[in-house]
C-alpha cells in the first residue's frame, strides 16, 4: 500500500503572515491511504466543489472536532471519501450537512455561488434600491405587509415618496404572503412597484399610493444619520451606524472629528439595524468612542482545536485583538474618550455590533436601550477553491465560496457565548391595542430618526438629561401586535455576520 497525503493548506501562512516557513508533522494533516491499484474501476468525483465545501470545512471550521464527518482520518481511501461526497447532490445539502448543530449551535455559516456578490456586500455594495424594511404579519395571518425602517441616503429610494415608518402591502399588485415574499421583494425583479397602506384599529388595508423602486449596484454608506442635539445645556452626539464596512472607516473617522469638534459631551450610538461586519471597523468605532486604552485587549479569540493549540504555541499573541489609535492606512483616530456611552439595539443588532457592546464593557459604562441582540459572538472567514484557500489563484470552474465561522470572541473577562443576545439595561416597551405589552419599535409610533422625541432617543436623552419627552410619557396611541417574518439584511449575501479580511488579519 502508499500513503497519499492531500495537500497541506496554506491557510496558516495566508491568514497569519508568519515569517518562517510552516511545517506540520502527519497527525496534522489530513491522511488517506490509498490501496494498491486493483481491476476494480475507482470511484470518481461527481462534482470538483463538494471536495472543496469538505477540505474546507475540516480546515478551519469552528467545531471541525465535533463533527464525525469532518474528522481528519473519516476516510481510508480516495474510493471511499470520493463515494462519501457522492452521496450529496449539491454543495449546499453537503455544506450544511456538514455544520455543527445547524441552526441552533451554528447559525450564521453558509455558502454562495457567486462570491463576487459576496466581496461586493463586504464593500457595502449590494443589489438594492436603498429601501430598508422589515416583513410582519398581523397574528397568525398568511397575508405579510412591510414597514420602512430607513431610506439609505443617495439611493434610488431616496428620490422617491417614501419613508419612514410608511406601510406597503403588495408589490406589482400582488398580496405579499409568507409564501411569495422572497420572490416578489427578493427575486430577480430589478424594478417592482409597492403599494402602499394604512393601518386602522388593527387593520391594514390599500391607500391608493403607489411607489416604483429600481434596484441597482448600490453602495450603502454605513453611516445614516450623525448629529448633535444640545438640551438642558448638554451636547449629545448621534450617530446612526448601519454596518461595519472597513472601506467606510475613514468616513466613520471623519464623523467623529465632526462630533469632537462640535464638543459633545455624550454619545448615542444607534446599532439597532446593524447586522455586523469587519472585526477591525469594530476595533476602530470603540477607539473612536474611548482612546484612553490604546492597546489593551479588545477581544482574544478561539478557534478551533488544530489551529488553536498551533497559535498558542507559536503565536499566543494572535488570538488577541488590541484597542488601535490608528486606522489600517495609519490615519490616526479620532477620540472622544468617553467613560460612558448609550447604545441602542434591537433584534437586528448583531455580530460586530454585540462585539462592540461586549467588549467596551470591562472598560466603559455602556448603558444598552432597547431590545435583546440577536446573539452572534463568531466570526468567520471567506474560503475559496484554490490551493491555499485564498482570492488567488480560485478554480475557474465556478464561483463557490464557503464562509464558515471560524472563531469566537470573548471581551477582557473572557465573557462570551452570549447565545440569546445581549440584554437591554433598559428594554423599550409599548402597548398594544388588545392590552399586551410588546417589545421594540411600534410600528405605529416609529418618530423621526435623530429627533429627540423619537422612542429609543427619547430614552437615551431621558437618562442623560433626567428630562421626560411627551413620547417616554406614554401619551401615545396603541400599537399593533405583530410577528416578525423577514428583513432587508436578511437577504444580503453578508447578513448577520462577523468577518476578518484574510489579507487584513495579518499582524
């Protein structure tokens, strides 16, 4: 018999940029034995990317040690692992095979076959109209109608009548539903027509009103609303930030130069749309907030158990993300070094957004408003089908890609696992018609976004200025029950993640 060894990933040199050429020993690697060559035909690869979803996955997957499948020595022979991959039909139904505990441990890595999409949404650019909305249906109802949440600023949207807090329930005509929203609001439809609603006593009906929307390559500045408003002889700076986008650091940079200049003395920070992003654009927005704790621990990571015990014996330092007083192309940060900060979340705040909560907390009083997180303390990397698993040199056969999580973060106090969210200091409540207490916005008294009187600022100030708006008074009308099916984040290629940029991970 002989030994055939796969070959040994590149990744180690590729993520951590190590200046000695890397060597493992076989227990390292992945082993098949392949036997002495017989009459029996070999089994052939049916489909050259399920070989890739498994290298990659038993590479550097999070829980690669917890998944029989994923072991390094699950197969003997080529006839054996290539029979193994066989048996699925596509990468995806392999992929997910493959996670640990899909959609309840795992709930955040996926695959894609067009990673050109994929790069885009790191960039911030997607194919969007710049409408940002969330689906809910009214009880258990089939019929789904949506809320606007934001207009992105210079987007198709923006040109058109149509805001904030605004209902529509159909698109060209038809009824959206949970069974055909993805395709009228999320298919292949660039341009679509909604029309638009009003809700009365708990009923939503048609209004006349309808909006044309195009969908277009778009890219989406992170940062919708940055403000100062100044009461009770207080400056409280607002900064409405909507995803962690590195190419849009030095805007975020520029944004709180605006607010020091203007001598704010808080900061709210409003997260509750932002799904997540660069782990760096994490690092840089606290050292924007503080600056007092240039390199100190932000956050030390864990990987899985290969590439764990490697770190830790060659490299102990690169599990531990320190505070920066400098951008990637060393522009210096802007500080406001704060001791306190208000941040307001929601069910969509997630990833980097939780990352910034859960790490500035050993270090600053941050005061959290509004509802629960999702609870995304991973993050993950993008892999490609080319020999070192990077941009380079990927299989020109197709456009896989698997994004798989990779780590997870815990702050200074080794806090992490935060499974079901971050909880609120102060949770945002309101009414409803039939005398429940529901969470989060009420989509009947959504207000202005940066005006003082709106729910969640209205909080923050409150707490600030020991002042009441007439909106915290609870002088407002009922709001509706509904259950949440969907958002806009939902369908970007990125969604609700947490990445490192192979080619910034590099210490």
């Amino acid at each position: 018999m002989k030994i055939v060894k796969l070959p040994i990933s590149l990744l180690f040199t590729l993520i951590f940029g190590l200046s000695f050429l890397f060597s493992c020993t076989e227990n390292e690697e992945t082993i098949i034995q392949e036997t002495e060559e017989t009459e029996e035909t070999p089994v052939t690869l049916n489909n050259e990317v399920n070989e890739f979803v498994w290298a990659g996955l038993n590479e550097i997957y999070l829980w690669q040690q917890d998944v029989p499948d994923l072991a390094d020595d699950k197969f003997t022979t080529y006839d054996e692992y290539y029979t193994f991959l066989n048996g699925y039909n596509t990468p995806e139904s392999l992929f997910d095979a493959m996670l640990y505990q899909i959609d309840v441990v795992d709930r955040f890595s996926y695959i894609v076959d067009d990673y050109v999409a994929l790069e885009n949404s790191f960039q911030g650019t997607s194919n969007s109209n710049g409408l940002d909305f969330q689906l809910v249906r009214l009880s258990d109802s089939d019929d789904v109608f949506g809320y606007v949440r934001y207009v992105a600023n210079n987007s198709d949207a923006a040109t058109k009548n149509i805001n904030r807090g605004e209902f529509f329930l159909t698109v060209d005509g038809q009824q959206i539903t949970v069974n055909n929203y993805i395709d009228l609001l999320f298919g292949s439809n660039n341009t679509y027509t909604l029309g638009m609603a009003d809700i009365t006593n708990s009923t939503i009906a048609l209004n006349g009103k309808t909006v044309e929307l195009t969908k277009t390559e778009f890219t989406e500045n992170p940062i919708l609303v940055n403000k100062v408003i100044e009461t009770n002889g207080v400056k409280i700076g607002y900064l409405m930030y909507n995803g962690f986008v590195s190419n849009f650091d030095n805007d975020l940079n520029n944004a709180f130069a605006d607010l020091k200049s203007q001598g704010i003395n808080e900061l709210v920070l409003d997260l509750r749309y932002n799904p997540g992003g660069s782990v760096r654009s994490a690092i840089n927005l606290s050292g924007m907030i503080t600056g007092q704790f240039n390199g100190g621990i932000f956050s030390t990571e864990k990987w899985n158990n290969k590439y764990q015990a490697y770190l830790e014996a060659t490299d102990p330092e690169y599990l531990i993300n320190r505070f920066t007083d400098k951008l990637a192309d060393n522009t210096p940060i802007n500080s406001l070094k704060l001791n306190k900060v208000y941040i307001l979340t929601t069910e969509g705040s997630a990833s980097a957004s939780e990352l910034v909560i859960n790490c500035l907390r050993p270090y600053i009083d941050v005061v959290q408003i509004g509802t629960v997180t999702t609870g995304k303390y991973t993050a993950s990397i993008t892999l490609y089908d080319s020999p070192d698993y990077g941009r380079k040199d990927a299989n020109p056969n197709h456009k896989y890609a698997i994004q798989p999580l990779v780590l997870k973060s815990a702050n200074k106090n080794g806090v992490t696992d935060y499974y079901n969210g971050l909880t609120p200091d102060y949770l945002i409540t309101y009414q409803t018609g039939s005398g429940a207490i529901a969470e989060g916005e009420d989509l009947l008294n959504l207000g202005t976004l940066g005006d003082e009187n709106e729910v969640f600022l209205a909080k923050a100030i409150s707490l600030i200025t020991g002042s009441t708006s007439k909106l915290i008074d609870g002088k407002t009308k009922p709001g509706i029950d509904i259950k949440i099916i969907a958002d806009t984040k939902d369908f970007t290629p990125l969604g609700k993640g947490m990445y490192k940029n192979l080619d910034k991970a590099i210490k």
